[in-house]
C-alpha cells in the first residue's frame, strides 16, 4: 500500500526536519517575476501564534523536491515526467553545500553529454546563484562557478571514454548527471564514482542524477533503480537499493535509490504555465515518449532495441569457445560496407546434438539453434569508420579466416562453410558489374587457387527490418531455460573468445531505437553487425532441407 506524501518523507527526514515548512506555500506576483513565500521556522507572529511568512530567493515544492535536497544516500535519482523541477533542484542541491565550512572541498561537477546541452542548466545556475549569492563568479571560460567561501561547481561533458582523461586526478564531492537516460550505458556513469572522494570528515558525497524515462539508456537506468510498475500513485521514494559489489570491479556500492518527481507538484508552472501539460503532448515523438513525458511511466518500450533482454540473459547468449561439432552446419552472412566497416558473420546451426566445450563441459543444444562463432569485421578501429576494402581484399581474408578457423583445407579444394545471405545491394549492376560477381571470382591465397565467395539474398523486403529486430529479440529470449524444464525454440548463442574484441557484443546489445519508428533500429547506429545476424536468422539456406524435417527460421 502505498504511503501518504506526508509519511513517506517522515521516513527519511532527520527527526529536527520541521515538516514540509521550509516549502513554498505560495509565489507572490511582483511585476513579471514571481517570488517564493514560505513560513519563517524559527519567528512566529506573537499575537495570532502563527509563522510568519517570508519571501525568499528559492525554496523547494513539496514533495520531491523537498524530498530530494534531505536525502541521504550517497546515490540519488530524481526521476520523473517533464517540467517537475528536477533540474532546479539538483543545482541547488548543491548549492546546500556552500557556506557549510566546507571550502574549496566542496567541489561539484554536473554533467551532460555535450557542451551545447548544457547551456540551459548554466543559464539557470545564473539566474539563481546570482541572486543566492551576488559574490559568485562564474567563469565562461572553465565553465566554472567560484563562490567566495571556495565552493566550486564545475560544468562538463562526457560522451566517449577520452572524456574521463578530463577528470582523471581530480575529486568531487558531488556528482550530478542531467538526464540520465541519454547515456546508452552505464559504463562513464560507474567511471565516475572513482573520482567521488574526499578527505574532510563529516561532508556528504553524493551522486545525484536526473532524468525523464524514454531514451537510449531507459533500460539500464529502470535496472539500476529498480523502477517496475513505476511510478506508483502518491509514492514518491523508490525503493531502497542496498549497495553489493559489482561483479564487474569488485567495487562494493553504495546505497541507491529513486525518488519520483511529478509536474503536479510544480505549483509555479501550473499558474504559470497552464498550457504546459498540452505542448509537451503534443512534442512527444510517439506514444512511449508521450507516457514518459507525461505520466513519468518506466514501463513502456524505449530505450534500446534489445538491451533489456541483453541485461537479462547475457550469461546464458555467451559461450567460450568451442570446436563446432561434425554434424552442425556452418554459413556466412554479410552486410557489406565501404566508408562504414562491413560485417562477415559466422553462423553455426545445430542438429539437436550435444555441444561439448573445450573444458569438458556439456550442453544440450535444441535442433536449430544458431551459434554466432566467427566474424570479421571490416573497421578502422573506431566505431562506425570502414576500410574502404575491395570485395576482391574481403573475399581474400575470408579465405584466410577459414583456413585458420580450420574450416577449409589449405589445398583450395574443400570447405565446410556454406553460402549465406547478403544485402542486396551487392548484387546492383553498374556497367554489367557488380560487388557480388567480384565476391565470385576465383582468389589465389598462399598461392593456392581458390574458388571464390558466392553470396544469396537476404530478405529485405518491406517490414524486413521489423521483422528481423523481432527474429533476433525472439531467439535471444529463446536461450532461457524454464525452470525444471527444457528449452523449446532455437536460440541465438555468440561465441565470445578470451581477449579478443566481439564486434556483436560491442554493438548489438546496445542498438537504440528510432525515435520515430519505435519497432526499428536507428540507422545512424553503428548497425551493421546486427544487419548482418537478421540477415543469417531470416534466411532459410538449403542446410535445412538437409536434415529431416524443417526447422523454422524465425
Ligand atoms: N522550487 C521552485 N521554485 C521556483 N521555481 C521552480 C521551482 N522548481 C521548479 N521551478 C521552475 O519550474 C520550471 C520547470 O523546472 P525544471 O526545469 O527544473 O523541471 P525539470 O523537471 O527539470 O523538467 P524536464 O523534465 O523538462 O527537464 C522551471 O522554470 C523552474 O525554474
Ligand atoms: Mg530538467
């Protein structure tokens, strides 16, 4: 059941916490600024035996915000529909910090993505720390807030693994992440709390974030905080998380948790702005983005398109690697690229026997599963950049890699991979040429001639894409095994070998979703492993008709 507003702060308010009167009761017009009244704790009105009220520079709503500036554990979200007043309260959360005697040790950073993101939260800072505190400097060139008393709060962005160098050495007190959600994954945001120390006794360090639902990152963030069947009505503190090390780092964490800010609670805006609720409707991209912005909902679909089942069942898709038994089939696919790097995926499919790892161990394996057991990938070493390479060059290393793989004898002659699927723009003719005919011709490796690459079409009909994203979905939640039951339905398994880059692992898992088009892929993405694995699960090669019986692709 859940809590009154009331209660539920009691909860975590330090018992001195007079309730709820250091809030706004009410904004006072004067001209078109609209000034903060709150009743004064500590005076009250002689005659009548009531508190005075005062008006002030910045007070918290009630509820979260309130909520939000006494919590005290280290790790805080502030979560929630749009324009509930997340972002003026993480900065003066901060500012409760300054003149505390805290000094040049109370260092703050907030962090976005990239500069040009961050010009609102720094205009706001101006407009309330300037009248907070009229000594304040703020430094255009650092990005930098310096308060007399030696506070400082600093502005940054942090977008790729290069960005920490910029925060590498340094220590803050207090760490805050604007919209959370946009970071696709939580690696920058664990980086950070490396760099969350201090050596003066008795101030708190925090990390602070905050966020709408929606966005690439919805998925692990909903994970982290654990916020199913969220937001609750009248709740506003999420559960608490008790801090256990990662398995990742060994790093033991702190405790964490959630706290739901809603627009209703944002009295100022409400007078303010009573259209607010409707644009923003009407903003919204799609109806996920819609029930973000809105209702503050968690349970919706966004974010990545299979990072939820990727959190889930990671475990169980990767498999060391392993000798690929006599009886399976072995085929390639590949989406092909110049500028953007090029994908080749080996693809595995089992008869229904058992597989047998190198350590001994045994897994029963259903007839049709498909193991992702080899790849080349045509890149520069930096994501998305291509090699620019022939289909003659890529024909040559596949060659290669099959040798090597001992999937072909070195004589030219034999080979046990078969044809796969390619996108179709291969087979495009220009001057009665086209990529695939190259793919054809014969290549001498070592000397050897051998035969050259042939190459099918891979389904790229309408709806194809859709339909692939589902294929590839449906088989990851295949590799799930009921309990005290047997899997049913063939899975999708990827061969991750010790010390070596797994392109599928590196850019699958976290694939977004186009905004407008929920059901598929970003195709700014780097996509083209994942292409190339819908590719190898929607086609239905000639192996099939080998066995006895048929096995749905999927
Ligand atoms: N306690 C407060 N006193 C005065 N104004 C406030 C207060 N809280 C929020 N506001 C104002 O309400 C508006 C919305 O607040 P804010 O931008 O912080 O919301 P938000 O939850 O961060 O929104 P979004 O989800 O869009 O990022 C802003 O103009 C902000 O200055
Ligand atoms: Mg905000």
């Amino acid at each position: 059941m859940a809590l009154p507003l009331h209660d539920q702060a009691r909860v975590k308010l330090p018992k001195d916490f007079l309730e709820w009167q250091e809030c706004v009761i009410k904004f006072r017009r004067r001209g078109a600024d609209f000034i903060p009244v709150i009743i004064d704790p500590v005076s009250v009105d002689l005659k009548t035996w009531t508190g005075i009220e005062r008006e002030v520079v910045w007070a918290p709503q009630r509820g979260s915000q309130a909520i939000f500036l006494r919590c005290d554990e280290i790790e805080v979200l502030l979560e929630g529909n749009r324009g509930g007043g997340k972002t003026d309260v993480a900065l003066m959360d901060f500012y409760a910090g300054v003149n505390k005697g805290y000094g040049t040790e109370w260092r703050g950073v907030l962090i976005r993505q990239t500069h040009p993101m961050l010009r609102d939260v720094i205009e706001k800072s101006k407009k309330l720390f300037k009248r907070l505190c009229p000594a304040a400097f703020y430094n255009e060139i650092k990005y930098m807030w310096e308060f007399p008393t030696g506070e400082r709060l600093y502005f940054s962005h942090f977008n790729e693994s290069r960005d920490f160098d910029n925060f590498l050495g340094h220590s803050y007190a207090w760490i805050c992440w604007e919209e959370l959600t946009r970071w696709p994954n939580d690696e920058f945001y664990k980086q950070m709390f490396s760099v969350l120390r201090s050596t003066m006794p008795g101030m708190p360090r925090k990390i602070r974030a905050t966020t709408n639902p929606y966005g690439v990152g919805h998925a692990w963030v909903q994970a982290r905080f654990h916020l199913y069947n969220w937001p609750q009505e009248g709740v506003i503190l999420g559960p608490l998380i008790k801090g256990h090390e990662d398995k990742a780092t060994g790093i033991k964490e702190a405790d964490r948790r959630a706290i739901h800010s809603d627009l209703h609670e944002n009295k100022l805006l409400k007078f303010t702005d009573p259209e607010y609720l409707s644009r923003i409707k009407q903003s919204a991209r799609n109806k996920s983005e819609e029930e973000a912005w809105v209702k503050g909902s968690w349970d919706i679909t966004a974010g990545g398109m299979f990072d939820d089942l990727w959190g889930l069942l990671r475990e169980q898709i990767t498999k060391p690697f392993f000798i690929v038994p006599h009886s399976w089939v072995i085929f390639r696919a590949l989406d092909w690229g110049s500028a953007k790097p090029y994908s080749v995926g080996y693809y595995a499919v089992s008869d229904g026997t058992d597989l047998t790892f190198p350590d001994g161990r045994v897994m029963a394996t259903v007839r049709g599963d498909m193991f992702r057991v080899g790849e080349i990938y045509g890149w520069k070493g930096q994501p998305n950049e291509g090699l620019r390479e022939t289909a003659t060059q890529i024909a040559h290393r596949i060659i290669e890699y099959e040798v090597k793989r001992g999937w072909r004898m070195q004589d030219g002659k034999r080979g046990r991979v078969r044809r796969g699927p390619a996108d179709t723009g291969i087979f495009d003719k220009v001057n009665n040429n086209c990529i695939a005919d190259d793919f054809e011709q014969p290549q001498l490796v070592w000397g050897v001639k051998f035969g050259g690459i042939v190459w099918e079409y891979a389904d790229k009909g309408p709806g194809s894409r859709e339909q692939g994203w589902a294929a590839i979905r449906k088989r990851m939640q295949a590799v799930m095994r009921p309990e005290n039951g047997y899997r049913e339905f063939p899975g999708l398994f990827i061969m991750q070998e010790e010390n070596v880059v797994n392109h599928w692992i590196r850019t699958v898992p976290g694939l977004p979703r186009d905004e407008k088009k929920i059901d598929d892929v970003d195709t700014d993405a780097e996509d083209h492993v994942a292409d190339e694995c819908r590719y190898a699960l929607r086609y239905e090669g000639g192996w099939f008709k080998r066995t006895s019986g048929r096995v749905s692709g999927m």
